[in-house]
C-alpha cells in the first residue's frame, strides 16, 4: 500500500535515534500519521518542521499500519515565519487545531484547501487573521459543529447581528439577546463578511471559533485547546489592548 501527494506537515515528535512520529494532511488523506525515518537529524529536522508543504510519500504493508514517510520539501514556511513572532503564532496554532482537531486518515479537502493558502500568504502578517479565523469556523462546520449565522432566532433578523450564542451556537442582533447580551459572545463582522477586521475582532472571533473547538471538538476527546492556539489569541489580545490604550 502506498500514496504519494502534497502535504501540510502537522505534528513531529522524535522517535528512537533519529527518527520521528510525523502527522502530515492531505487533501485525498486527510490527517495521517507515519514514521519518518531520519526526521529529527541534523540533516532532515529542517523539512520536518510543523507548517510546511512537502511532496509526501507513505508506505505501509497494510492499508491500517503506521507505516513510513519520505518527503521532499516544496515551501519552507516554518523557516519563513521564524523571524516573525505572529506569523509563527499563526503557522504553529493553525497546525495545532487541525492536528488535535482532525480523526485520523479522514478526508476534509476544503479544510486542507484553506489552510494550504493560509499558509502561502502567511507573510502578510496580521493581515491573515481574518482569514485564520474564517478557516477554524470552517473546520468546526466541516466537522459537524457549524455556527448559524444567518439570522436571529428570537427576531428574526438577517441584519445586526452581533452576538453568538453559548449554547446553541446561532447569531443574535441585540434585541434578541436583550438582557442576557453579557452571557454572549461577541460575533465579529468579519465573520459575516464584512470585511478583514481588526485588533479588537481578531481577538473576538479567536474567542468565538476557540470556544466552540474547546466545547465541541477538544472536549470530547477530554483534551485542552493546544497552548500554541491559547498563545496565539493572548498576543492578539494584547493587541487589542494596545489599540484601545493608544
């Protein structure tokens, strides 16, 4: 049993001598784990690397083995983000979710297709965000925990919505949610399209998408949100402050 595709590589963890774990996704295979031998030496460890694209091969005997990865690189994006503490938040975060987010050997090619240009345009900077935090509502719909945005269930209204609801995941206008708007979370327009958004929406919409992964999608495997994504949504709250100190 083999297949050879472009891969995101997730996760790698060391292995024996030398050697190492790796969870790579495509989109055909979605997230698959394999040994890559040779992946934590001094002369593989750099493609290795959470974040970056590499034409991947697998090879196991039996289609349910672990089986073992060759690769050769195609984008560097982990080296391209080093020098940039956001980026790398980013680059870091985005591998975590889907790792610890996506079952194991299931196809999500809208997932892999967004995040695969995510990552492309990563140099941009804060100006990806937006497009982060699209990509996690996507990946929450793509497993079956989708928001509704579309309108209001207590008014009806398609326009003016402005929260979420805890509970049922389902957009509020402000009337709708009446006196129990401090229970809501915040639903940042660049959630509906409106725009690219800002420090202060940013740091909501992680708040929201964050939420819902940790309910939904974390807790039922009885584990916490990956410290890279919980660090990446306190720098951009801290940038949020920052602009509202300014």
């Amino acid at each position: 049993m083999d297949w050879e595709a472009p891969a995101i590589i997730l996760d790698v963890r060391p292995f024996g001598e030398g050697d190492a774990i790796a969870t790579v996704m495509t989109e055909a295979h979605g997230a698959h784990r394999g040994l890559a031998r040779g992946g934590a030496s001094r002369g593989r460890a750099a493609l290795w690397q959470p974040g970056n694209l590499a034409q991947v091969r697998w090879v196991g005997r039996l289609s349910d083995q672990l089986g073992s990865f060759t690769a050769e690189l195609i984008h560097p994006a982990a080296a391209l983000a080093m020098d940039d503490a956001l980026q790398l938040g980013m680059l870091t975060a985005a591998c975590a979710v889907a790792e610890g987010a996506l079952p194991e050997r299931e196809a999500h090619p809208r997932v892999f297709d967004v995040l695969l240009h995510l990552i492309a345009r990563l140099s941009r900077g804060s100006a990806m965000l937006a497009e982060q935090i699209r990509w996690e509502a996507l990946l929450l719909a793509d497993l079956g925990y989708g928001l509704d945005l579309s309108s209001c269930p207590v008014t009806g209204a398609t326009e003016g919505l402005v929260y979420v609801s805890p509970k049922s995941g389902r957009a509020l206008s402000a009337d709708g949610a009446g006196t129990w708007a401090p229970r809501m979370l915040p639903l940042p327009a660049l959630l509906l399209g409106q725009g690219e958004g800002d420090p202060v929406q940013w740091r909501d919409g992680l708040r929201l998408t964050g939420y819902f992964l940790a309910r939904d999608v974390f807790g039922l495997r009885h584990r916490p949100l990956p410290l890279a994504r919980q660090a990446l949504y306190d720098r951009v709250t801290t940038m949020a402050g920052t602009e509202s100190d300014a």
